[in-house]
C-alpha cells in the first residue's frame, strides 16, 4: 500500500488500541495489541508520518534507530542482587531499565502524556547479538526485566533485504504476532503531501515531466545509484535557501541528494531551463495579466516539455497565493475564536496567558509542526497589540468601562478580516489571469487538463476554491476532467472486453 493509506492504517490501530471500556480498561488488552511493522523501501517517509500521527493522536513519541544500540543500552547493564530461595541464599543477575525504556518515562514526566508511540527503525537490521534481545521485545515487549508502558503502543520498520544487506528475516513464530503493513513509493500520493511541504516547484514540474525520476534503486558496475523521497525534500530546502543566496544548484551539487548520475544530470539540465523559461515568458506578469501576442505564439511552436514546465511554475506561482490566503483565512478564524472566549470572560490579559500557557504545553509534547507554531504565536502577538493599543488610548486613560475597550478590540479585529479579503482578492485575481492565459495559450487541451489536476492536488488551492466561487474553475473542471473520466471509464470496458475474450478462449481451448 502507499504511504497515505500506511498512516491511516496506523491512526486506525492507535485508537483502537486506546479505546477504553467505562471502567477505564482497554479495550483490546496489552497482550493483543500487536507490534506494527512497517515494511517498505528507505527514505519514502515512514519516519515522518509517525511523527504527523502521534502529533495528530495528541500522544507522545519516542524514537530510536535501534542500528545505534548495543545489547548493554537496549537490555540495561548487569548487577549481581541476592535473593532467597527455598532457605538458601543465591546471587543472582538481574539488569538496570534500559535506555530505550527509561526514555519513554521521562517523555511521560516531561510531557504529561500517559500515552504514545515507541517507534523502532530499522528493526530488521540489528547485530546478531542484539537480535534475540529484538525478538523478545517484539513477542514479549519487553527489554530485559521491565516492560514497555501500558498506553504505549509499539511501531517497528524496517527495509526488505533487496535495500539492505544487514537485513535478518523474522521468523514465523515473531511475524505472527505483529501487524505487519508493506509500504511501496507512489508519486501521486507523495505530489499532495509535497504541496503541504512547499516543495520547489521546479522539482514538482520536473517530476511531472519525469514521474519515473521520483524513486529508483538499482545496482550498478559503480555500486548502487538510488533516488528517493527524501532527497527529493532535501534538495528542496538547498534549492530555496541557494536561490535566496545567488547560488546555483548544478549536477554535482545535484548528485550529492539525488546519488544517480543520470537523474541529477537531466534534473540540472532541466532547472537551467526552468529558470530560463521564467524570464523568457514573464511569469510574475503573466499571474497579474500582463502578456502579449509574441508569448502566445512563442508557446504554440514550443516542445511538450515547454508548455507542461510552463503550466508547473504557474501552479508554483498561485500556491504562493493560495498559501497565503490560507495563513490569513487561519489566522483570522482563530482571532474570532479567541475574541469570543475574551468577550465572556471580559480579560484579554488572561486570554492571552492562557494562549502563551497552551503554546509552551504543545511545544514541549512536540504536539506542533512549525506552521501550527507560527500560526499560534502569530495570533498571541496580534491579541497583544490590540491590548497595548487600548492601553494608549485616551478612553483607557480615562478609566472606560469593559464596553469601550471591547468595541475597540473588535474595530482592531476589523483590519484583519479586511486583510483577509485582500488576500483573497489577490488569489483569485491571480487565478482568473492565469486561466485567462492558458485560454488564450492553448484552450481545452491536455495542458488544460493539467493545470486543473493540480488544483485538484494541492490541499491550499483545493481550500480557497472551496471558500471561493471561480467560475473559470467550474467551467473547465467540469468539462476537462469529465472527459477524462469518459476516457477512463471507455478504457476499463475495454479491458474489460479483452478478458471476457482471453477467458473465451481458454475455456474452448480446454
């Protein structure tokens, strides 16, 4: 399965596994909550989306790349301690709590949460020393003498021996108590989490030229060359700060995260082109509807790869837009919320208190992405300059009852759903001017059909089209993508025919 469906999987079993009866037992006892194991290629995000579910559950997260241990920091260290038995004193050996353990107690004590995820990577790779230790955790879960805490729910990964030469197979008897899900890289899947990420669309409108660059393993006379997820991500984030410093990413700075020389040649070939073709057709002024005769022509005449890297920066350049409008539509919502707690409770301060209380709990539980910190901290700055602006006015000097001061909160709130609509003015008309354009450039064509397909890909465009009404949008979705549709459905009966035929034949045959 790919990657999204894994997640969900995942969040599936966490809530199963913590469901409570009324008395406060589990539902599904310790015993039966069976160890996930995720099987699947390195770097398509099995990591991340751990991290993504635990943040999502609201429980806490211990990882461990149980490669790096040793049998003594996995089990704990040895102490000889004497006990009695029948009459007789012995010395026997028992083990202090392991690292990995007596990690998840102090997540426990630092976050205050009782429950989580005790995530182990490469789970299949261990020395041969530590894997019976790995087989008793898995069956039993347990490091030498202590166990994992009830409410924490265990996640295993691991690489198939083709991507891993350390790779031990799990026997039946271990394989039959945990839950084992296969992961398998997908583009389609990875391109809607890629929009969330804001990764560079120069690697977006490549990867659609190119959908066979975005995951490749195989051997070589050279050793292995493999591409993956990651490096993807990881040459993205270079990409954006490079250009920010005038710095250009050529094939060998390429080939450091994409480690196939082929790939990261064209890649850098292909982002020479790239920013060529944002200066040749004028990007910026294409979004505000300024183009000529000689652009439109320039396009009929232009290769395939042209047009579609063309239809790709324009998606890159309204993301822009649709980000924003999602950080002030997000901004805005929460305001309002926090704004009819303060118009109850008749205190800003304590509002605001509560809000700087709330963001210290949910960053030291890592319960925040860095969007989800910045929205946060954006709306207690925002509370605050409407506090200090009331303070300085002369109705505040005065002594104005809570009535002033909450009409002066709420015309300060004002400016910032006035912001709002700019922004969203600014979107649509930037979305409008590009359907306009490709219009103009190429009609109802499969370039068309492209662009709307990232629209339809791109949860920030996907909200603003929902909140905001683009009859150039309805006009050609419904068309284009209908027709696609047909397509499809022409296709499958077709296939479908074709077996109805082959099974025909065989029954004669017989």
């Amino acid at each position: 399965m790919h990657i999204k469906r894994a997640k969900q999987e995942i969040r599936d079993s966490i809530e199963a596994y913590l469901q409570k009866d009324a008395d406060g037992h589990y539902l599904i006892p310790s015993i039966r909550q069976r160890p996930i194991l995720l099987m699947g290629p390195p770097g398509i995000g099995k990591t991340q989306i751990m991290e993504q579910v635990a943040r999502e559950c609201g429980i806490g997260l211990v990882s461990y790349t149980i490669t790096h241990h040793t049998r003594q920091s996995a089990v704990g260290l040895p102490f000889i301690r004497e006990r009695s038995y029948g009459g007789e004193v012995c010395s026997v050996t028992e083990y202090t709590m392991s690292e990995i353990i007596a990690s998840v107690y102090e997540k426990m004590e630092e976050t205050g949460l009782k429950e989580g995820i005790l995530f182990l990577d490469e789970i299949n790779c261990v020395s041969e020393t530590l894997a019976p230790t790995m087989l008793q955790f898995l069956q039993c879960k347990m490091f030498g003498n202590h166990k994992v805490p009830e409410g924490w729910i265990i996640v295993a990964a691991g690489n198939p021996p083709e991507y891993n030469k350390s790779v031990r197979e799990f026997d039946i008897v271990t394989l039959d108590r945990l839950k084992r899900i296969d992961i398998e890289e997908n583009y389609d899947v990875w391109r809607e989490y890629a929009y969330e990420a804001q990764i560079d669309p120069a690697i977006l409108a490549y990867l659609e030229i190119r959908k066979d660059h975005f995951y490749r393993v195989e051997n070589t006379v050279d050793g292995k060359q493999f591409v993956t997820a990651r490096g993807w991500e990881d040459l993205s984030e270079l990409l954006r700060v490079y250009r920010m410093l005038g710095k250009k990413v050529d094939r060998e700075v390429a080939h450091q995260y994409l480690q196939n020389w082929e790939i990261a040649k064209e890649f850098a070939n292909y982002l020479e082109l790239y920013e060529k073709y944002k200066k040749d057709y004028g990007l910026e002024k294409i979004v505000q509807g300024i183009y000529g005769e000689d652009v439109l022509e320039k396009l009929k005449f232009a290769a395939f790869d042209e047009r579609f890297s063309i239809v790709g920066m324009l998606n890159g350049k309204l993301a822009e837009y649709f980000r924003a409008y999602q950080e002030e539509d997000a901004r805005t919502e929460r305001l309002f919320a926090e704004l009819k707690v303060y118009k109850e409770e008749h205190s800003l301060s304590a509002v605001i208190e509560r809000l700087r209380a709330e963001l210290a709990s949910k960053k030291k539980a890592g319960l925040l992405t860095g969007a989800m910190e910045k929205l946060e901290t954006s709306v207690i700055t925002e509370l605050e300059s409407y506090e200090q602006r009331w303070k300085l006015t002369e109705a505040a000097a005065k002594g104005a009852g809570w009535d002033e001061e909450f009409a002066f909160v709420k015309e300060a709130f004002s400016g910032q759903v006035e912001k709002r609509q700019t922004v969203t003015d600014q979107a649509m008309e930037a979305l409008e001017n590009t359907f306009r354009f490709l219009e103009d450039a190429f009609g109802e064509s499969q370039e068309m059909a492209a662009f709307l397909a990232e629209l339809n890909t791109n949860g920030d465009s996907i909200r603003f089209l929902r909140d905001n009404d683009c009859p150039y949008f309805y006009k050609y979705n419904k068309g284009l993508l209908f027709d696609e549709r047909q397509k499809e459905i022409l296709t499958e009966m077709e296939n479908f025919e074709k077996s109805i035929d082959t099974s025909a034949l065989s029954s004669y045959n017989e």
